[in-house]
C-alpha cells in the first residue's frame, strides 16, 4: 500500500491527526486507471467536507491527487481510499476555520461476488448518512455475527426497518419489485448506480425486518462489487444469486470515469 497526504508522500506526522478520529472517507475500485461513479465519490467528498468541517473542498485538486496517488503505486488497477481529515482540528474547538488534508491510499484491486448469509442486529451508525472515519462499531458487529456462524451483519433501526449492511447497501425482491430501504443510511455510489441503470420496477420505501417472510431475493452492494444474500436470519432467499447477476448486468453497462 501506498499512502500521499495532499499529493506529497505521507509521514508519521501527517498521520497523528488520524488518532483523533474526525473525518470521513470514500473507497473505490480502479480500472484501468478510470472509476465508475467518479463523480458520485466526489460529490460524496465534497458534501461530507461541508458538514464536518464547514468548508469547501477542491474536487478538482482531489481528483489530480489521486491520479498522481496511483501513478507513483505504478498501478493500473487498485483499490482506492480518500480521506478528508484535517491535520489541525482541534476538539477542543470544533467550530475553529480549519484548513482540510486528504489522503490517497492505494491498494491491491478487489472485487467482491461470493454470496453471504448475513444476521440481523438493532444497531445504527452515527451520523449514518456520512462516511465517517469512525467505523468501530460497523467492524464490531460483523465481528461478532462471524463468531455467530453468519458472513455479516445488516442494521435494523428501533422501530424494525432495515437501514444497511456493516459496509454495503442492500436490495431486496418481493416477487415484483426491486426493494430499497428507506431507512437512515449511508447511501452509496453502487446503489445509485444501480438503482438509476435497474431496467425493472423498483421502489425506495421503508422496509420492515418482518416482511423477510414475503422476499425472493436480496443482494448486497457497495464500490467493491455486488453479492447474493444467499440467507438473513434463517430466511432462505433462493432468487437471490439471479438477482445479483442482473445487478452485475446493470454495473457492467456504467462508464468508466477516466482519473486524469
């Protein structure tokens, strides 16, 4: 892995500020030195940056930066994450004018397609509508749903309604339509690009955890690649392996957004 904090390559103390645990990132895949949704992880970025820091973010600038970021890995191919950070924040004065920090880290591409079966848990992030640097929780509950016997965990809110996996988003199918939770989450590149390029009918309600009875199928998604929910609680969900090929379909028809 490859790490540059504001274009420059990253050392120990541009790094400190991380221990403070204020920012928020976006992680992407590369081909070819292009991404699918480019603008949506920037856009992501650039809205994030407003609300933790009350500033505005230099998208462009972010983009050449990671650009420079995967050309000095000498890679084609990566997986990518960009932080937005601030090497000055200070928590005893959040409110203080704080110039912004990014850091490109470049790895090894990878693609997620195997099927998981997944539990159900009553948990919510903070601030889930930002992705936020403080995924402690996310990491605890997929922990303890492996210890469980399950692959992964999907988040339900108080009232029942299914919100979002640990890390991805979901999608469900109830015979007719392609489902959507409503719910607080973080909504991501991959399901807005499947949910604009999806040929069928499909809705965004509020889901409830006690209409599993009533789905087909379900898949999982995020910038890494698109699975089947092969089971959630012990609901077998038998359609779910076509389903996902059908939303690999819809993927495979983005463009590819070029770096530089």
């Amino acid at each position: 892995m490859t790490v540059t904090c504001n274009g420059a390559t990253a050392r120990a103390e541009d790094l400190l500020p991380a221990l403070t645990n204020y920012g928020h990132f976006t992680s992407l895949q590369v081909r070819g030195r292009a991404v699918q949704g480019l603008d949506l992880h920037l856009q992501r970025l650039a809205q994030a940056t407003q609300e933790l820091f009350g500033s505005a973010l230099d998208i462009a600038q972010v983009q050449a930066w990671m650009a420079q970021a995967l050309q000095q890995a000498g890679q084609i191919d990566a997986s990518m994450r960009v932080t937005v950070f601030s090497r000055r924040f200070d928590f005893r004065d959040p409110l203080a004018s704080v110039p912004v920090d990014v850091l490109v880290a470049v790895s090894v591409p990878v693609t997620l397609t195997a099927p998981k079966r997944v539990r159900s848990v009553t948990w919510q992030r903070e601030l889930p509508q930002i992705k936020h640097v403080g995924t402690f929780g996310l990491f605890a509950q997929r922990r303890a749903a492996l210890a469980a016997g399950f692959d992964d965990a999907l988040l339900v809110a108080a009232d029942g309604q299914i919100s979002e996996g640990t890390t991805w988003n979901l999608a469900m199918h109830d015979g007719e339509h392609l489902v959507w939770p409503q719910a607080p989450a973080l909504r991501g590149t991959a399901e807005a690009l499947l949910q604009a390029g999806w040929a069928g009918a499909q809705q965004i309600r509020p889901l409830q955890l006690g209409e599993l009875a009533g789905m087909q199928a379900a898949f999982a998604c995020n910038a890494s690649g698109l699975w089947a929910l092969a089971a959630i609680d012990g609901y077998a969900l038998p359609g779910s392996q076509a389903l996902a090929e059908q939303g690999r379909a819809v993927l495979a028809r983005v463009p590819w957004q070029p770096l530089s």
